[in-house]
C-alpha cells in the first residue's frame, strides 16, 4: 500500500458473484456494473434480428466485454454495444439465405458487411472484434477473418482545433449559457413573485398568467393538459411565446444543454463519458466537495489548450 492509497477491501467470506447473464426464451439480459460505481445497468439483447443461439452467443461476448476483464467500463460504452450488434445482426438477417447458427457464421459475412460501406464500419468491425473474442466457439474461418478485418478511415484527417478556434468555440459556449442564466432568472423571479402574491390578476392579468403557468411547469414539469393530453389554456401559452416560450422560462433548451456539455469538456478536458456520468453534486477542481471523477492531473492548469477538441 504507497502513502497515498488505501488498503483494499477484500470480499467478505462467502461472498458469490452477482448474476449477470440473464437468458431463456423471454429474455436476454446482460447485467452491467459500472466501474466507478453506481447502480446497475441491464443490456437488452432480445432486440438482435437473429435466431435465439446466435443471439445468446452474441450475449456471451457482451458478457465477457462489460465484465472485470473487458475493455467496456461506462455505461454508455457498455450500452452501444448493442447498437454495434444490431447493425450487424440486421444485415445477417436481410441475407438470402441468413445463418440460423453459431457454426454457420463464415468469413463472407464479414466481408459483405464490410462491403456494405456504413459510415460506422471502421468502429463496428473493431468493436466486433473485441466483443466477439469472448464468445465461445466461434468457426475457425469467421474468427480468423474477423481478426484480421479492417476498414480504412475516411481521408479526410482529424485535427486539432487552433487556439483561436478553441477561445472561439469556449467564448460561444459561455455567451449562450449566461443568456440562458439571465433568462431563467427573470422567469425564477416572476415564479418567485407570483407565488408570494406580488402580482395582481386585474392589474397585471398577462403576468399573472404567465406566473400561473410557470408555477405548473415548476411543479410538473410539462403544461396543463386535459387526460386527452391536449394543452389547456392554449390562447394564454400562445401569447407567452408557445410551448417552449413557456418551458424555457425555467429551463434550458437542447441546444444550450449542447453548449453546457461543450463548455464542460473544454474547462475540464474530461472526455464526455466522464462528464455524463456526473451527478449534480459540484464544486472546485481543488475542493474536497468536488466530484473525484472530473479530477484529473491537468485540471487547474492555467494553459486550457491542454483541453483539445477535434473535428
């Protein structure tokens, strides 16, 4: 144990492994557990277009992949790979004569999947080849073919932002957000005011109502509706600026969500991944009520180009 470390906990006496392979006719599930912690995830692989073997085959390549010994540790890894099983489980499916089972698989499906030139391919054929490695018993042919495939790169190269173009995009971000600060305020504020009596409906009436339908959103998170789920008091909302005139009185858009995210990777040099599975618990980089996954060795320096985006 260094200075800085703590000893490691052992597992108590008796303690088994969770369950974390879930299949039979109605289901086929693989349990995944976050490495940084936090509750499990269950990876819904009844959804793959191909027969229940080939399925439960590809589940033991999940299995294997999002496990202590695989390469997927985040949920949103761990979770695209049925995404990347899907696209290729799809075209085995349009095939005239489709593999019904795991000995059937031959290094020509994998060739025409790649001749099938999807944008994703140089990733898919990648991760299918780490995901498929952990499951069992794989047709000499498919799986000597699968560890040789690869799919060149688009020619066009990725490169680094300037720093010009870094200051630019960080600028724009910030920009947005305090507008939206300043936007929500003044709604919190008419919220505030409404629901302390500091707005007269005969004297005031459009502010009233607007201060009326904020106090829904607030508490509900949506507009009055009826149970057909049409919106109540349409002529009110219209002349409030519309549904999203309304909401974003209190609550940001998706684009400024987009800004937030971008300003966060650029402040922090954290990958998305990371930023994602944050909880809204916050502080200083340097604070011990910080989240301790947004710290990292660069963080705090004065140089932000140590953050790099890439397009």
């Amino acid at each position: 144990m260094s200075g800085a470390g703590r000893r490691a906990v052992l597992p108590a006496a008796g303690y088994r492994l969770p369950q974390r392979l879930f299949v039979d006719e109605n289901q086929c599930r693989v349990r995944f557990f976050p490495e940084r912690g936090g509750e499990a995830v269950d990876i819904d692989l009844s959804v793959l277009p191909v027969t229940r073997e080939l399925r439960d085959w590809m589940a033991l390549g999940v299995l294997g992949v999002t496990g202590p010994s695989g390469t997927r540790r985040t949920t949103t890894s761990a979770l695209d790979t049925v995404n990347i099983l899907k696209r290729f489980s799809r075209y085995l499916a349009g095939l005239s004569n489709p593999p019904t089972s795991v000995a059937q698989l031959r290094a020509v499906h994998l060739d025409g999947y790649m001749l099938t030139g999807a944008t994703t391919l140089h990733r898919d054929i990648s991760a299918l080849r780490t995901i498929l490695r952990f499951a069992p018993d794989a047709p000499a042919e498919f799986a000597a073919r699968l560890a040789q495939a690869r799919v060149a790169k688009s020619d066009a190269p990725t490169r680094s932002y300037t720093e010009a173009e870094f200051r630019r995009i960080t600028a724009q971000a910030r920009s947005e957000l305090r507008a939206a600060a300043v936007r929500i305020r003044t709604g919190r504020r008419l919220l505030a005011d409404w629901r302390a009596g500091a707005i007269n409906a005969d004297s005031d009436g459009d502010r009233w109502t607007v201060g009326s339908l904020l106090d829904h959103v607030d508490r509900h998170a949506d507009l009055p509706r009826y149970e057909s789920g049409t919106l109540r008091h349409w002529p009110a909302v219209r002349a409030a600026g519309g549904i999203g005139g309304v909401m974003t009185r209190l609550h940001l858009t998706h684009h400024e969500i987009g800004a937030a995210a971008v300003l966060l990777l650029c402040l922090t040099g954290q990958n998305y991944s990371t930023l994602a599975a944050v909880t809204t618990a916050h502080g200083l980089a340097s604070s011990t009520t910080c989240d301790p996954r947004l710290r990292c060795p660069w963080v705090g320096h004065s140089d932000s180009s140590n953050t790099r985006l890439h397009h």
